[in-house]
C-alpha cells in the first residue's frame, strides 16, 4: 500500500526510504501476534528482504527488536543476547534462500530498549556494534561497510516509568536517552512522563515526547 501511495503521486520506488517491523522471532518469544509457523513466516521475511533489495534499495526491511523482549522480561539484562541470535537467523534464512549478504545486509536495522544503568547501557550499545561487526565479517563474509553496520533505533524502557510521581519519569528518561545517545543510536524514541498511567497527555507530547533523527554512526 506505501509503495502504491508513492507510486500514484509519481514517486520512483529507488527513492522510496522507511523502515518496517517485519521481526516475527520476537512475536514468538514475547509478544504472540504471530499467525503462521516460523518457517513460513521466516519465507514471508526473506521474501521481503529480496524485494526491497531490488526495488527499494532506500528501504529498511526489517527492525530486529529486542524491545519488546525486554519489556516483556526484566529478568534478562543483557538485551543484546536476544538481538544477536534473531539477526543471525534472519541472515542465515536469506543466505540459505540464495542471497547474498552483501545484497540485503546493509538494509538490516535494530531496535534497542534503553534503561537507567547509563554506563551499562552505553557499554552495551558499542560492545553490540562491535560485535555485529564481526558477525557479519567473519561468519558471513559481508565486504561491503554498510553490511557490518548496526544501525538501530532506541526507545527509552516504558517498563521503568511509574504511576506515582510522574515528573520524576523525565529524570528517567533523560538518563536513557543520553545511554542511547552516547551508544550511537540513529533514531530515538522518548517516552512521556505520564505513559505509565494512559497515553500521553497533550501537554506531555509537546514538552518531553521526542522523536529525532541522529547522525548515523559508523559501526567499527
């Protein structure tokens, strides 16, 4: 339907750019919306990667979010660990489908949940990049830069807001969003102080919900 849009108002798929969810592996472990089996929802995913890598080369074709996980199960600290296995299985499925990595890796995104443990949370970031890196030199044999590059988007952790209190939420959230920041986020997401209680009021959309778009940064 995006792509129908742009095409009747006269826009060129190659300058179509935007990203999709498309990460069925955390509907199973976290969220279950999926609707068909792993194996054929894995097809449905390189499908989409096969596409885009033709046709929208502009296009982020997946959001491998851990987000979600975490949000879902505060007892596992270390986020990374639910990002990298799904980002695997993702390049491995599109490897194994006939691609090659160098044709869909570069449009490969992430998304991150950031909490308040800010030195934890940076060392995480750049430890996750560096090792993304590697991953996709080493095991896939990416040449090209923007292959070994995790890019991702960060939200800041709706789990760690409480009802009671809200301004001290904006403490909260300050601290995460300087953790993504500092870890070399692309895009970031901020929660509103008063999220725990219902959506966001009006006033706290206009004073403390940010959504901005960063530098990109290298990720080795």
């Amino acid at each position: 339907m995006y792509i129908a849009a742009a095409e009747k108002n006269g826009i060129a798929r190659g300058k179509i750019s935007g990203t999709i969810q498309n990460d069925i592996l955390k509907e199973y472990v976290a969220r279950g919306t999926y609707i068909y089996p792993p194996k054929a929802s894995m097809r449905l995913i390189t499908n989409i990667f096969e596409f885009c890598s033709k046709e929208l080369p502009k296009w982020n074709t997946i959001s491998i979010s851990g987000y979600h996980i975490r949000e879902a199960d505060q007892r596992r600290p270390r986020k990374w660990d639910s990002h990298s296995p799904d980002g695997i299985a993702y390049a491995d499925a599109a490897v194994k489908a006939g691609m090659s990595i160098d044709d869909f890796a570069g449009q490969l995104s992430f998304f991150f949940n950031a909490h308040n443990d800010l030195l934890e949370e940076v060392a995480k970031y750049r430890a996750a990049r560096r090792l993304w890196a590697r991953i996709m030199k080493e095991r896939f044999g990416a040449k090209k830069e923007k292959s070994m590059m995790l890019r991702f988007h960060t939200q800041t952790a709706g789990s760690t807001l409480t009802a009671q209190q809200v301004d001290n939420n904006i403490v909260r959230v300050t601290i995460q969003t300087i953790a993504a920041i500092l870890g070399g986020t692309q895009s970031l997401h901020t929660n509103s102080r008063d999220e725990a209680l219902a959506l966001p009021t009006e006033e706290s959309v206009k004073s403390h919900c940010v959504h901005s778009k960063l530098r990109l940064t290298k990720a080795v």
